[in-house]
C-alpha cells in the first residue's frame, strides 16, 4: 500500500492513460475527476469536512500508485523489498535442489509465485477505495495525528479480510494460468531423496502467495506513508501542504 507520498509521482508525470485511469477511480470515491474540490480545501481554515477530502484524495492517490507499481509485470518478482520467496517447507530442499542442478525448476516456481501476486494485486483497488469512501472524521483525526503508519493500520483493519477474500480466487486463477502448481510438481518430482521435505500435500500455496501479496501491498502503502509524513518537500498539492502541515510528527 503506496499511500500517500505516491502524489509525487502521480503529480509529475501522468501519462493520458493513467491520468483517465486515476479520473475513474476519483470518481468512484465520490471525489471527482481531480483536485479541485481539495484545493478549494485548502484556503482558510481547515474543518473536518475538509480534513476529510483532503485525507480522502491523498490516500486514493497513494492507492492507486501502489497497486500500479506492484500489479504490473516484475512489481514483485524486481523489487526485493516485495518479492515472493519459497515457502519455508521448500526453502529445506532448495540447497539440495539446486546442487542436483535444479536451479531453472526452483527459480521458475518462485517467477510463477510473483507473476500471481502481480496478477492478483490490481483487484485491491476497489476494496481500499471502499474503505477510504468509510472514512469518518474521527477516523482522519486518528489517522493525521497517529503514528508513521497509521494509514495503513487503518487501511489493513478495515479491508485485509475483504482484500484476502477478493485476492485468493484472483491468486487461484492466476496460479492454474501462470503454471505455479504445475512448476511446484514439476520441482517436487525432480527432488529426489529430499522428496518428503517439500510435503506436498499440506502446503497451501494459493493460501500462501495471497498473504504475501498483501504483506508486500502493506508494506509499499506504510513506506510511503512515513515518507510523506515526514518530508515536507513530498507534499505537492496545496491540500497536502494544507492537511499535513497542520500537525507535527
């Protein structure tokens, strides 16, 4: 969950295509195509309604900038911070995988595991914007005057549940399309002797990658957070400015 420091780049340098794409998702939070509203926000003093807009319009920003890096091709399988491993059951024979000279199987099962997560990603756009289309005033004064991660406590109290149960048929799906129970199969039958480590039968791998996935959305959204929080300079709109310059971390 890139959160709010995601303005950034969404100010600097939007494509057409992500620029209509961004208007869509504004509209459906109630926000309009843009900042208009927020900059009206911005002049004079600041009351809940507008803390509310302006909390609003910086998380769905943020949102939609995490799930756009991570649910792309190689969001996760390039970024080692997110990047999918092997579950620990098969972490115990990948040395002995690897040294029968089994590294393009091991390497193509942990491809197979990130192209899911990525896959998968896109469909947290809806149920954040769900949960930030809840926010009530009190919610955005807890969440301005908490911690560096606040946002994304928020974010991950109200919606891990509804993201797991949205994430794991994506994940399914896209696990049977990219090939990861095929490719984990593949893995298990070169194994040899260390057959009995990878315990096929209990590991659930869609169960799994769905929880990577979302820890590693999590994890984008609170970096952000803390680095919008804490850098003036990373508060590009007036609004920002406006809301975030009005409490002191």
């Amino acid at each position: 969950m890139s959160l709010l420091v995601c303005v950034l780049s969404l100010s600097a340098g939007l494509t057409a295509q992500r620029a209509e794409a961004q208007s869509d998702f504004f509209r459906r939070l109630g926000l309009g195509g843009g900042s208009k509203s927020a900059s009206q926000a911005a002049v004079g003093a600041l009351d809940d309604s507008q803390v509310i807009t302006g909390l609003k319009e910086a998380l769905a920003k943020g949102v939609q900038q995490a799930v756009t890096n991570l649910g792309r091709n190689d969001g996760f399988l390039r970024d080692l911070e997110v990047k999918i491993p092997l579950p620990d059951a098969v972490k115990k024979a990948e040395r002995s995988l690897r040294f029968l000279g089994q590294d393009q199987l091991v390497d193509n099962f942990i491809t197979t595991m990130n192209r899911a997560a990525e896959q998968a990603t896109p469909q947290a756009a809806e149920v954040l914007a769900s949960s930030i289309r809840q926010l009530s005033v009190a919610d955005a004064q807890s969440i301005l005057r908490g911690t560096n991660n606040a946002a994304t406590q928020y974010f991950r109290r109200t919606s891990e549940t509804n993201l797991y149960a949205k994430f794991l048929p994506i994940v399914q799906q896209a696990t049977a399309s990219a090939g990861v129970t095929s490719a984990y199969k593949q893995m298990a039958g070169q194994a040899g002797p260390v057959l009995s480590m990878l315990n096929r039968d209990n590991l659930d791998l869609d169960g799994y990658v769905t929880r990577k996935a979302l820890d590693g959305l999590f994890l984008k959204m609170a970096q952000e957070e803390k680095r919008i929080r804490e850098n003036p300079l990373a508060r590009t709109t007036d609004v920002l400015k406006k809301v975030f310059g009005s409490v002191a971390h």
